[in-house]
C-alpha cells in the first residue's frame, strides 16, 4: 500500500509526468514487498519552495509511505533511485531533493483496515 507524495517547484510537462510516474513505479520496488501494482502517487508540479532561504535553484520534496515496518536498506536504495530520477527528468540536482519516508501498521482500503 504504498503512496509517494511529490512537490518539485519546477513545471512538469505530460511526458516528464509519465517519466516521473514510470520511474517511481520501479523505485517503489526497492522496498521489499512493495511494488507499482498497489502504488498510488501524486505528481504536484510548480510549488513555491526555498532550500535554504534560496528558491533560485529546482527543488523536490518526496514523501514515501508504506504499510509495514521500516526498512532502512530499501530506504536507502529508494532515495539513490529517487534522486537520479529528478536529476534525470526534471534537472534536479541530488543535493535540493529531500527524501522522507513513513510506515504504518494502520492503513485503509475499500472500506476497511488491514
């Protein structure tokens, strides 16, 4: 049950919008268990963000959630795949892409809980 949440202050046209959700769909698979078939994503282009006081540079903001426990190694391997894939179709550099990560045992779907 994995949701990736994504802010980038760049605009995003259709094609890098299908890049981006393909390559999400593949990082999403870094994590054990997990994989684009249950994946839901939310592709926020054009938001106003400053990295350190300073919104002269692209920037992104991606939030990964997942039903189950923490997995620190996946995680890793995620945020590698994740900061190529902005610096590859959007020309974010690694070092304005920040990462976050959430696991929960508590998820719903379909009108109950798992």
């Amino acid at each position: 049950m994995p949701y990736i949440d994504s802010k980038v202050s760049v605009s995003v046209n259709e094609e890098q919008k299908k890049k981006l959700k393909e390559g999400l769909g593949q990082a999403i698979a870094c994590i054990p268990g997990k994989s684009e078939s249950w994946l839901m994503v939310n592709l926020a282009d054009g938001q106003d963000m400053y990295f350190k006081g300073d919104n002269s540079a692209p920037s992104a903001y991606v939030a990964v959630s997942v039903y189950g426990k923490d997995d620190p190694a996946g995680y890793a391997k995620m945020t590698q795949a994740l900061t190529k894939l902005y610096g590859d179709v959007l020309g974010i550099p690694a070092d304005r892409v920040y990462v976050k990560y959430d696991s929960t045992m508590n998820w719903g779907w379909n009108g109950s809980n798992f």
